[in-house]
C-alpha cells in the first residue's frame, strides 16, 4: 500500500489509485474537468497539474496520469501547478462565451467554479471566439455547443462507457465537434447522464431549461421508483413543480449514473388531472366526508355480509408503509388479507424470487460490474432494469463474459453469447448445469485469463462462440445468475438459484440477482403473503361474494387483461374506494363517472394520495435494500397551472391550493383507527414503523431514518410464511 | 450510389482483412477518387460496407485533411504553405493561381474544373515551392509551369 | 560513404536485381539462419542504432520490450509519414532504393515475431506508396516476403496504409489508432506500444531510415557502423535533407556528426548569391532555431543535447538575413495550430493563441506585454500529451532566445521590419 504526502497531509492508498483519486481520499480536490472517477483518466484538459516535490516522480505533472507511489511527496498549491493551472482556465476561457446570465448550467457550472477557483479574470486574447452550430439532438437534451471546453467526457461516457455510436466526436485541432452524425434524438437510454457528466454547459436538461437555477430547486435525495433497481436520485422542484431529476452517487446500486427513465419519468407528479381533492361519485368533497362515507359503508357491508365480503388491493409501486399499513388494517378488522399483484403467476414468481435471496448469495447492481462471468435467464435489461444493462458492460470491459440464454436475442450496448434456448427447456438446461458443475472437481483457471480473447465492446451485439456455459461457469471465480421474473416461472426461478447454491465451492462465489416488476416488488411479497392477487379475488367479486374493493395505488381495473370481464365485475360491487396519487383508470375512469360506464354502479369514493417526492417513504429494491425518500416539497396545485405559466401571483393566501392529498399510509391509519374507534390524530411514520419492526421481528433503532444498506431478506425477517399458494399452471 | 461491381470488389478486400474497420480510410480514398468527393449518401454506405455507424465515419473522415465532405471541383489544387515554400516565393505563386482561375481558397471555379486549398508541407521541400493536384506534386513552380501543369488538366 | 545511398541514381529507383547485386537481402538470410532472435537485437543494440523518426531512441532496445510471452499477431510498423515541415529524406529513400527498407522491416519483423507488417504513408507521397506496393510484390515474389521465408518457418506480409494527412498520424501512438481506423490521437504509455499497440497486440514502429540502416548492421558488423560516423559517440550514416535560400537544396548521405557549416557549404552549395546565413532550423520545424553562433556544431544526437538543441529529423531550412523570422515561426505555428489532433488544451487552444499573438506582432500591432506571454505559454506548452505541443514551441522559443530583438523591432516600428 503506498504511502504519500499530499499537500503535508500523509495518506495511504490502494496500490493503482491515481494521485488525483489518492488527494480526493485525504479531503482534497485538485480541480479537473476531464477526469471522472466512472470514465478515468486521460489527461486532455491538463487541469489537475500539480507539483511532484519529491519521490519517484518530479516535477509538473498530471495528477490523473501518474499512479501514487511509495514516498511521493505532492503540492497542489505550488505556485507553478496553481499559475500553469490558470493558464490552462485562460486558454479555455479564449473561445467560451460570456453566456452564463442565460445558461442554464450557471450556478453549478464546473468551468465557473474553476475559473474563479483558479484565479483568471482578465481577459487578454484579442481573437475572435470559435463559433459553432448547433444540433438538435433529441427532446432531452440541449446542445450548446459554443460553450464545449473539449473535456471529451460526453463522447468518453457515450462511447466507451454506454457503448452506443451515434454521439461523438467530430473535426479535429481547436474544431473538435462533439455530436451527432446529422440532427436527430439521441440512441442511447441513459444520454441524460451527458447532462450530470458535462461540466459546463453544452449538454443541459431540456425539459428543465429555463425553469430556474439550481439556487432557486428544493432538492432532496430520493430514489427512482421506474424498476426495481431502485437507483438513487436527486429531485429538484421549484413553485410545487418537479423540474428535474439528477443521478445521484450511490456505489452500491447505480454508481454515478441513472437511466433516462429514471430522470424523465416524473410527468406524474405534476400531472394536470392529478386526484387533488377527495371525490364520492365524481362529486368533490372534504376528505372527512370521504373518510366518514367509507367507514360507514364499509361498517355496514362487513356487519352485513361478513368481513369476507371486503378485498384490498396495493401493489408493487407503493411504499412499504402504505403496503404494510393496508396488512395492519385487513388485520385489524378480520377483513380478507390484502394482496399486491394483478396477477396470480406475478405473485408466484416475485415471491419465490424474494424467498430464494439469502444473505450468502445476494449480491448489488455495484458487485455486477465486479463479475467474470454472467449468466443472464429470461430478462431485457434494457426494458426491465436498465442499469443492469450498464452495469454489465462495465463488467465486460473489464473482461467478464455475458451469456444470454433467452430464446430471441435482446438489444444489449454490449457483446455477448446468445444461446437460444427454448423456454420449454431452459429449467431443465440450468438443472443439467447444476448438476454437471456441483458433481466436477474445482478447478484454478480463471475464465478471464483463459477467455480474453473474446473480450471486445467494438463489436456490440456480434454473438461470438464460447465454450460450455457448464464449464465456463466451472472456471469462474465470481460468476452471477441474473434472473427475470417476468417472462419465467417460478421452476426456472428456482433452478436459478439451485445453480447459483450449487456452484458455490472454495474458489467460486456465485452471486444470485433477481430483477423484479416495480420498485416494491420485493416488500409487496412480504405485504401479499396470505393474500390473494386479482386474478383471484375476480371470481368473488363477479359472484358477489365480494361486495367492497380498497385499491391503494394500485390500478387493476386499467391492467387486468380482459377489459369486458372487469366492467362487468365492477358493477357487483358496492362499494369501491380508490387512493392514489395518479390519475389512474380506477381513479378517474378516463373522464367519465362509474356510474355513466357501469350501471349499476357501486359508490365510488377517491382519496388523493401523496407522492414519495411529497412524503417520505420506503422502497425495498430487487436484492432487498430498504431505502427511503425525502420529500422534497409540499403536495399542492404547481404554481405554473395556477396561474396558466405567468408569473406567480403577488396575492397571498394562508393555505396551499390543491393540498387535499395525504399519504396512502396516513389514509389507511385513519381508517384501521375510526373502524376501531380508536383516536386518529396521532399516527406518525415513526409508529408505523415501530409497527412493521414488530411484525418483521427487525430493530429499526431510527425509525424515522432507515439507514440505506439495511437488507430486509425473508431469512432475516420474520414474516408469514410467503408460500406459494398455487402450482404454476 | 456505388455500382455493384464496385461495391462487390471493396466487400472483398475488407473482407480480406481481420478488422473491417481498417479499411475504412482505403475505401473512402477509392470512392473519393471515383466521385470526388464523400458525399453523405457515399459516407452511409462506406459505414454500412464496415461496419460502423455514419458518426464513426464521420468522426474519421472529419479529422483529416484529404477527406472531401463537400463538393470539389474535378481537380483539387493544394498549394503548400509549408515554411520552406513560403520562403520561396509561395505567395507569387498563390496570388497567380488567384488571380487566374478568379477563386480563392475554399473556392471552386464556374467551369468545376479546379478547387483551390492550401496545404501543409508536402515533402518536397528541395522542389520549392510546390503545389499537389489529385495526389501528384508539382514542383520548382514559375507561372509558366503552373500554365502548363494546369492546361493538360481538363 | 554512400551506404543508404549506394545504389541512388538521378531519376529512377534501383531494382530489386540492383539491391542483391550490392548485398541486398544477404542480411536477411543471416539473420534468419545464422542468428537467434536476441542476436539480432543484439547488433542493433551494439550498433547504437539511433531512431531516425526525430526521439533517437535506441532500436535495439524498443525490439528486447517485446515480451517472449506476448500475444500474436504482432506488427512492425514502417513510419513513412514525414510530415515534418523540412523532412523529405523518407521519400527521397524511397524512391533510390525501397529493398533496404523492405528488408529491415522483415529483419525487425522476425526479431520480434511480427508477422503483419505496415507501411504507414502520407497522402503526398502517392508516388512512394505505388513504388512500396509493387517492390512488396517484387519481394514476395523472391521468397523475401509471405509464407515461410527462406525456409526459415518465418512468415510475414507487408501492406501500405495510406493516411489521409495529418501531422500528428506521425507520432506513433497516434499512428497506431489511425491504422486501426480510429481517429488519431496519441495515447499516453504504459502500457507501451511494444506491449499493446495496434489492437492492443504488440507493435514496433520505425521510421524509413532507421529500417534501412538494419541490413547493412547485420551484413557489416555493429563496429563497421559506428565508424561511420564523424562523432566518437555516434554511429552510422545520416540523410541530411537540406532547404530553404541555398544553392543545392537536397538530401545527403553524411557521416553522423558532420559538422552544420559543411552540410550547408560543401553539400547543398551554400548560401545562394545575396543571400547570407541568419539562422536554420536543424531538425524539422519542430526542432529551435541555430543562429550562427552554431554555424559549426556536429550534427548528431548528443552535440547537439550537449548545446541545448535537438537534431530531430536532421533536416535543414536554412533561413537567410532577409527573411522574417517572426513570420517564418508564424507560418510554422500556423501548421502546427492546425495539424494539433485537438485532444489536449495546451496544444489545442494554446496553438492558435500563440498564432493570435505572433500574427500581432509580425503585423505591427504587438505590445510589450506580448514577450512574457509567450515565454510563458512556451514553457507551459511543453506540458502536453504528446510531443507536438513541444516541439510547435521551439522555434518560438528558440525566436525569444536568440532574436528578441527582432521582435522588439515588429512592436517598436509598428510593422515587420523586413517588409
Ligand atoms: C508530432 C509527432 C510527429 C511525428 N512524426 C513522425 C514522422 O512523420 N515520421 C517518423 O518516422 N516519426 C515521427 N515521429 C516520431 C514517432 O513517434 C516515433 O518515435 C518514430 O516513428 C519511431 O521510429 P524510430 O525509432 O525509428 O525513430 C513523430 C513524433 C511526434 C511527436
Ligand atoms: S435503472 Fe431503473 S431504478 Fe434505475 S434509474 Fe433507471 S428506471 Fe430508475
Ligand atoms: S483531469 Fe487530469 S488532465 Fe483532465
């Protein structure tokens, strides 16, 4: 481990850091622009010059370019590194505009920073600047290109990183070009990131532009809740608005970036139709009306027809709160247990996934990109867990092998072997694997080593030949089982993770990796077992024995397959209660009342619910990681939809207009306590919490801040047990 | 846009080779010849021939200086601007061939018959001063050599 | 002592029946059946076979970094590019006698196991690239070239890459990514090119005369080398390019180490009439201006270390006392500004601010303050990714050091005093 001086200040490293990731370790930051820790170094922009006093190394040197050696000493404030630093600010500044009043990078903006950082404020070129033309690149991102300092990190991130070749660089010397072949949207899914990765402000939000500067944001660190991976983010909202969302550093999940469903995919929260009054029969009323409406009615029905007669449904996009709030009031009343899915196999399959994860063999987005080999069954990353496909090319960057078994080839930024098996025999494939594997002696060589050869991000999506899956997982040390739950079922889920246990040997960690269908998948499985999904609860609710429906976010009606079946189902009901935060099917019945599509129609009551960039709340991700978000602002009306975009209205009022909407949790608090004639007015997140730790058997010592690498597995927590209710058919 | 006998003799030659992308200036050279210049539809189809994406190409093909994306006259006159040529009368000489094709640099003339640009230092610095027209050079320049090399170009 | 030069004729190149009747290809069938591959090395070593290319980096020694246990393919690269303002000695090689060359590449070649053999040539040198291409042919058709040479189980063949112009496809990281049909940028070792170049396999890369200096060491010995040269220290023969206001511009096969006032005067005729010596550049236009007080200096690679110089490609531009040098370094700064491959600041944008200031100053609108600046970017420029920035520098630094007062003159009269 060697050991060095920077600044006086003494520091041991890793053997390999770079000095500049060596400074950063002990506190200091040598200014840079074309150094990334996700991208490396390359030493274009010559920014993180500092002075080698002493050492192996002498002199003026690149701070990213030179690994920390034993006995090096290091100043990054000698005067000749800050004066040849400035000269480098100097000869960027020649070309770049004085734009910053109206660029939308302004306050944030890394060349700012430096060049004020770095002293140059005068000046002296007499030349004319460089100009360029623009491109249109698509409706995400904003291509300024007057402003490029050529840090060459956008090309770097969207070649070499995502692998994907329409975005790069162009013309050569002080013309260097960085976009695309002819205008036209971005190919890439994760090109958001271009934004986060540029450091001033050629490629900026935009959808965001103009919407305020980053001064002006609430900001909040929250998680994107677009699949279960769960990636973390940083909201920003301004008015009441959500205006943008950032990737934000998480080494554990997504590293520095996220994929652009993650960062566009906010329209929900500031959807003009959003539920933000309580409804009863597409009549607008008081939430205490709603509440008092339901109770009774629901009172009535279980009084008359028993407590059978009442189902609820949540899913898999709400919180663990809300899911576990809605057990508690099943529970509390005797009423049916509550389920989380739509349908019976997506049950299945999540909860057969959730209880196959064991603490030996779970692994994070972050260990993917540390495998040799992957085994990938039954999944389109880039459809149903984008950052995986990310991440599993950064492992094959660094040498690992991809297989897909899949019987059609999937679109991947990233070679790989393609064995089409038929779904028909793919468990039996993964059982013969396991079997041949678990039965052969181990042996030392290591599939990189032995394997290089068919290493190559040149050629994306070229399926080159490889040896046996069995004996290529044979000689891996860190091969990973990537497992959908989509398109298989649970046999194949299970074979999965018998291979991934059965391999596992002295020289073999196998890492077992599920991607499941939401953000909450995996606490839905937790807050469903003993429940039934729709698909089964239907029949009940057709022949009557089901007289009242509670959806919490969840929208069954809009998703079960056969439309003509629901219709006809709903107008059995009595009564049917609707939270959510979305303008959903089960809310809003595409702009007609129940009672003009169905008649006759039960009651229909809607209760808007609050989304996680309103309230906190708590998401359990596909490898079991509980995470919370923050709020980030109040719910209400955005201020633009006020007052039709003009400027905010200079007369004030006490109250915030359109702020009827509670969390889903709080709701459902309230009615477990008016059902039990219990005092409502007191149930904070912190009790609920207090009561999923007792019904998880964990201790949660904060509980109103859950620490992020907190895994909730089914071996660890105690739960009912999630069996498997029906055989896959 | 390329005839199929051509386009059949390029497959093989980058065929011929471990990496199609090597090729790539080499094709773009032979067709650049053929048609005299890399127009965007030629580009598309040199990427499809090796396997890249009209950016890669692009991003080649704009980096150096023998690469055409723009239309061209039939015959491209380099001037060399290198130090030794500017030395020896390498302005006399630009300011003839200003003044009788009637273009500048970056120009082509009415008749499409000459573009004119400079270039760096071609290498035939004990010819000074010397000009390139369609890869042959041209040396020891007076305006009587220039009138001659240029009149047996059609 | 013509030895590259030994079958030169006016006008047309010796034939492949030329180059074997003065011993061409001998040195080729010693290396594959007299001498083991580290042998060969070895009297390349031995030799102090300097690189030619302009770094003078011991031959030898860059074949010994290619590990027994390296990957194949490997390449052996032929650096035809000279596109150093000045240099024309490659080409002037090429077309008296392309066996030699040919001939070291297959020798390098099977020192290193290089099976892929390239000739990397500039865009202007056509002609050069058609005579490479038909003498390969010649000697594929001799048994020189192709499958199991001379019986020896060593194979190799030899393709022409012709760049499409850049200067900085010259250096030879940047080459590599050029002959991979990537755009050129030069990248930084390790890991070095020996180690991983063209597609990450091993590569060697030599300029033109260095591999037609690598027959004649093996036929005569690495002592019968370094007695070639004028200079105790050096070795071998030097092709001297000569231009700008002499005589009898050209290239020169001269001793290395032979003094600059007898290149200039005995070889290229000296100055022409009217005309007297100001200052030359001596090894390219990225090497600094001599101004008279070298006018005696020994041409090789350590005379001219020793005198703060660096002899580059050996290639002469002889600037006479009516010519501006401030324009001159202008012109050259013009040139390297825009063959810069736009990858690293300094270079990138520091390039066309000198050009800004220079332009200036050789138009009457310079100012005091302008000298300290470029000194300053001068030193800061030669803190680059590769050698280009380094080397654009140096005639503007050689200018500052030892014609500041030609340049104080374009600020004070307001306009270029040569004009
Ligand atoms: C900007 C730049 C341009 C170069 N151009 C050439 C060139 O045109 N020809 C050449 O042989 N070497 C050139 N070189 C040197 C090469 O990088 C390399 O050192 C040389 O080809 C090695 O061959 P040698 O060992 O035989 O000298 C250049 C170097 C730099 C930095
Ligand atoms: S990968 Fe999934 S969780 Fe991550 S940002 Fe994209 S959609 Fe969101
Ligand atoms: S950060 Fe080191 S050169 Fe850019």
């Amino acid at each position: 481990m060697p050991k060095l001086m920077i600044d006086d200040r003494k520091i041991e490293v890793a053997p390999g850091v770079k000095v500049i990731a060596a400074a950063e370790q002990a506190g200091i930051v040598i200014p840079r622009f074309c150094y990334h820790p996700a991208l490396g170094s390359v030493g274009a922009c010559r920014l993180c010059a500092v002075k080698f006093l002493d050492g192996p190394v002498r002199g003026l040197q690149m701070s990213c370019m030179v690994e920390a050696r034993d006995g090096m000493v290091i100043s990054s404030t000698d005067d000749e590194a800050v004066d040849f630093r400035r000269f480098v600010i100097e000869l960027l500044m020649r070309n770049h505009p004085h734009d910053c009043p109206v660029c939308d990078e302004g306050g944030y903006c890394l060349l700012q920073d430096e060049t004020i950082a770095g002293g140059h404020a005068m000046r002296r070129s007499m030349g004319k600047k460089r100009t360029h033309r623009d491109q249109y690149i698509g409706e995400l991102v904003q291509h300024e290109m007057n402003r490029c300092i050529q840090c060459y990190r956008c090309q770097r991130f969207y070649q070499d990183y995502c692998g994907y070749r329409d975005f790069g660089v162009m013309g050569s010397a002080s013309r260097v070009y960085f976009g695309r072949y002819a205008d036209g949207a971005l190919e890439n899914p994760f090109s958001g990131n271009l934004i986060d990765i540029c450091p001033t402000g050629v490629l900026t939000d935009k959808p965001a532009r103009f919407k305020g500067r980053r001064w002006d944001f609430q900001r909040a660190p929250s998680i994107c809740i677009h699949c279960s991976l769960g990636c973390s983010i940083t909201v920003n909202a301004r008015y009441r608005e959500l205006v943008r969302v950032e990737a934000r550093r998480n080494d554990d999940i997504n590293g520095h970036f996220i994929c652009d469903r993650g960062r566009y995919g906010f329209a929900f929260a500031n959807h003009p139709d959003r539920p933000r009054q309580a409804r009863i029969n597409g009549r607008d009323t008081s939430y205490e009306e709603a509440i008092q409406t339901t109770t009774q009615r629901l009172s009535e029905i279980a009084r008359t027809l028993g407590p059978d007669s009442i189902a609820c449904l949540s899913s898999s996009r709400a919180g663990v709160e809300t899911q576990m709030s809605l057990k508690f009031l099943t529970r509390s009343q005797g009423w049916r247990q509550p389920g989380c899915f739509v349908d019976r196999s997506e049950q299945n399959s999540v909860t057969a996934a959730v209880g196959r994860l064991t603490p030996e063999r779970v692994v994070s987005l972050g260990e993917i990109e540390k495998a040799d080999l992957i085994l990938v069954i039954g999944v389109d990353p880039i459809l149903e867990a984008p950052m995986l496909a990310l991440a599993m090319r950064q492992a094959q960057r660094a040498g690992a092998g991809i297989i897909i078994l899949n019987p059609q080839p999937v679109s991947v930024p990233f070679a790989y072997d393609h064995r089409p098996i038929s779904p028909d025999d793919l468990c039996s494939t993964l059982q013969k694997w396991t079997r041949s594997i678990s039965s052969q002696t181990r042996t030392e060589s290591h599939f990189v080593e032995k394997h290089e050869e068919y290493r190559g991000p040149e050629t994306p999506s070229v399926p080159c030949p490889l040896p046996p899956v069995d004996s290529l997982l044979q000689n891996s040390r860190r091969p990973m089982i990537v497992c959908g739950t989509n398109i298989v079922g649970t046999a194949i889920i299970h074979a999965a993770a018998d291979l991934a246990r059965d391999i596992h040997s002295d020289c073999r960690f196998p890492g077992l990796f599920y991607v499941l269908p939401g953000p909450n998948a995996f606490g839905a499985a937790f807050a469903s077992a003993g429940g039934k999904s729709f698909s089964d609860i239907l029949p009940d609710i057709e022949t009557g024995n089901i007289k009242a429906l509670i959806l919490v976010e969840a929208d069954p009606i809009f998703q079960f397959p056969d439309q003509e079946r629901v219709k006809n189902a709903v107008k059995q009901l009595d009564l049917l209660v609707v939270l959510d935060y979305v303008p959903s099917r089960s809310v809003g019945f595409a702009g007609q009342s129940l009672a003009e599509m169905v008649s006759p129609a039960p009651l229909h009551v809607v209760i808007p619910t609050l989304t996680h960039f309103e309230t906190q709340a708590s998401f359990i991700n596909q490898e079991g990681r509980l995470q919370q978000t923050t709020p980030v602002h109040v719910n209400g009306l955005p201020m633009s939809q006020l007052t039709g975009g003009k400027h905010p209205p200079r007369k004030f009022r006490s109250d915030v207009p359109g702020a009827g909407a509670r969390a889903a949790w709080q709701v459902l608090s309230e009615l477990e306590a008016v059902l039990s004639s219990t005092p409502a007015d007191s149930i904070t997140f912190a009790d609920i919490w207090y009561r999923i730790g007792l019904a998880w058997n964990i201790s949660v010592e904060n509980r109103t801040e859950i620490p992020g690498n907190l895994r909730i597995l089914s071996t660890t927590v105690e739960s009912e047990p999630m069996t498997e209710h029906y055989r896959d058919d | 846009m390329i005839p199929d006998d051509l386009k059949e003799t390029l497959q093989r030659q980058i065929a011929a080779t471990d990496h199609p992308r090597e090729q790539v200036m080499d094709v773009v050279f032979i067709l650049q010849d053929r048609f005299g210049y890399l127009s965007d539809p030629l580009l598309e189809e040199v990427a499809a021939l090796v396997g890249m994406t009209p950016l890669e190409v692009e991003e080649i093909a704009t980096f150096y200086e023998f690469i055409y994306r723009k239309p061209v006259g039939r015959h491209v006159i380099h001037v060399c601007d290198g130090v030794v040529c500017w030395m020896l009368e390498y302005q006399s000489v630009l300011d003839y061939l200003r003044s009788k094709l009637g273009i500048d640099y970056g120009q082509t003339t009415d008749d499409g018959r000459f573009t004119l640009l400079p270039t760096c230092c071609l290498g035939y610095c004990d010819r000074a001063p010397a000009m390139m027209i369609d890869r042959k050079i041209y040396g020891r320049l007076t305006p009587e050599r220039i009138d001659e090399i240029l009149g047996k170009l059609r | 002592m013509q030895i590259l030069f030994q079958n030169r004729q006016p006008d047309r190149i010796a034939s492949l029946e030329e180059y074997r009747n003065s011993g061409g290809y001998e040195a080729l069938t010693l290396a594959l059946k007299k001498y083991t591959r580290a042998e060969v090395q070895q009297l390349a070593l031995d030799a102090v076979l300097l690189g030619r290319g302009g770094a003078g980096f011991p031959a030898g020694r860059k074949w010994m970094t290619v590990a027994e246990s390296a990957p194949f393919p490997r390449y052996m690269v032929c650096n035809a590019d000279e596109m150093e303002p000045g240099t024309f000695k490659d080409r002037v090689l090429i077309h008296t006698d392309p066996h030699q060359i040919i001939e070291g590449m297959i020798i390098v070649g099977y020192s290193v196991l290089a099976e892929k053999g390239i000739v990397f040539i500039r865009t202007s040198y056509e002609n050069a690239a058609r005579i490479m291409e038909q003498e390969i042919v010649r000697a594929k058709e001799a048994g020189f070239l192709g499958k199991n040479i001379l019986g020896s189980g060593f194979s190799m063949e030899i393709a022409v890459h012709r760049s499409a112009g850049r200067y900085i496809c010259g250096e030879n990281t940047a080459q590599m990514r050029a002959i991979e049909g990537k755009r050129a940028n030069p990248t930084q070792p390790p890991p070095y090119a020996t180690e991983k170049g063209i597609w990450g396999l091993p590569t060697v890369t030599h300029n033109v005369e260095t591999l037609a200096c690598i027959p004649h060491i093996l036929r005569h010995g690495p002592e019968w080398f370094k007695s070639l040269a004028a200079t105790p220290t050096a070795a071998g023969t030097k092709l001297y390019c000569v231009s700008g206001r002499v005589n009898r511009p050209g290239c020169f096969e001269l001793p290395m180490g032979t003094r600059l006032s007898e290149i200039i005067e005995d070889h290229a005729g000296g100055m022409q009439e009217g005309y007297q010596f100001k200052a030359c550049l001596p090894g390219g236009a990225s090497t600094r201006f001599l101004p008279k007080s070298f006018y005696d200096i020994e041409m090789d690679f350590d005379a001219m270390k020793q005198a703060g110089h660096r002899l580059g490609t050996g290639s002469i531009i002889v600037f006479d006392h009516k010519t501006c040098l401030v324009a001159a370094t202008l012109n050259m700064i013009e040139f390297f500004a825009r063959e810069s491959c736009g990858w690293c600041t300094p270079c990138r944008e520091g390039l066309p601010y000198i050009r800004e200031i220079l332009s200036r100053i050789e138009s009457g609108e310079g100012c005091n303050d302008d000298i300290p600046q470029l000194r300053r970017m001068c030193r800061y420029l030669c803190n680059t990714y590769c050698a280009l920035a380094p080397g654009a520098v140096s005639p503007v630094e050689s200018l500052l050091t030892y014609f500041e007062d030609d340049v104080q003159e374009h600020i004070r009269q307001r306009k270029c005093p040569f004009k």
